[in-house]
C-alpha cells in the first residue's frame, strides 16, 4: 500500500491512516484512528494511539509510545525512549480519558533519547530538547534546552548544532538574531532546514 513497509511482528488496526513510503518496525502497535503521514519510520517496539496525529517525514525511534493528545508536526525527530503524557493528574483508580490535555511539537524540532514531555506543553519548530530533559512548560522555537526541569541552555540552529554567542552557525552558515527572548532568522534556513551557505 503506497510502498509502506509493516513488519511482520508489527500490528496495525483498521481505520488506521498510514502514509505513503512510511515504516513500521518490529513490534509497533500503530491504534485505529491513528493517523501518521507518508515517510514516518516508527522504531521497533512503538505504540501509536487512535487519537495521535504524526506528520510527514517524523522519525520516531525504538521504545517510543505516542498517546492520545500528541500532535507531532512535520520531520520532527523523537529519540529512543522519549516519553510523553496525556493527563496532568493521573490516578489508576479515577477515569479521566475524557480529560486528556494536548501536546505539540512543532515542526522540525528534536526531543532527545530518554527525554519526557509533560502534556499540555509546546516544543516551538526547530527547537533541541537535550537527552533526558524533562519538559514543563512550553519552549520556544530553535530554544535549546535540558535539565530536570528543562531550561533553556543556548540556541540551536535549524541544522541542529548548538549555536556559539555570535549566533552565526558554525556547520551551515546560518545566522540569527536575537530579540526579547525570541530567536529571529537573520539568514534564512534552506528548504532543507540547513541555513545558507558560508560565504
């Protein structure tokens, strides 16, 4: 179907929605009403809730479950072990599915291996949440941040290197500004995300 790959260990449910040139790998559970679009890889031994939304070109790596309520945009990367919630005040003994709180990631932002985001919080576009990062409210866009809980550390740049004081990217070339507390493109990123090239 439209050159999806299931392996075989893996189940997907009817009524799932799968995208065009998608993986899913080694023991994944993808729900009905789960919607992931095309060129999303799902790792080994992942869980798609019927009530997630994944977008096109996300990478989600092994042992991550995406559960009612989260919202990944396009090409976000998930590393291994990352977490996320739905509810804000579990209790095994209260049910309270009627009272799951969204999760945003935006577009092109990275969540680090073990890293945990707390429902109800936005990871702005481009932003770099570091291994283990614990999540608690909002980040901004290309905002680096770690830490239990996460804190902005420095910025990152659309290429995903951390970067130096000058604000000029040392890999890619792309420069920034920055005004009240915000990230501002000075040199655009290419349609690759990779800023412009050095001069």
């Amino acid at each position: 179907m439209n050159g999806v790959y299931v392996h075989l260990s893996a189940v997907v449910d009817e009524g799932a929605v799968i995208g065009p040139g998608s993986k899913i790998w080694h023991f994944c559970h993808v729900s009905k009403g789960a919607r992931l679009g095309a060129r999303v890889v799902l790792g080994q031994n992942g869980f798609v809730a019927g009530g997630a939304v994944i977008g096109d070109g996300c990478r989600i790596q092994n042992n991550v479950s995406v559960y009612d309520g989260v919202l990944l945009e396009e090409e976000v990367f998930v590393g291994p072990s990352a977490v996320f919630t739905n509810v804000r005040t579990p209790r095994a003994h209260v049910d309270r599915k009627g009272e799951y709180v969204v999760t945003r990631v935006c577009r092109r932002a990275t969540l680090g291996a073990n890293s945990t985001v707390v429902c109800g919080c936005t990871v702005g576009p481009y932003a770099f949440v570091a291994a283990g990062a614990v999540v608690t409210r909002d980040v901004p866009a290309y905002a680096l941040v770690a830490g239990a809980p996460a804190r902005r550390i420095g910025w990152a740049c659309a290429c995903g290197e951390s970067l130096p004081p000058s604000l000029s990217c040392t890999r890619c070339g792309a420069a920034y500004r920055e005004e009240t507390g915000a990230l501002i493109e000075a040199t655009p990123p290419d349609r690759e995300g990779r800023g412009a090239p050095p001069a």
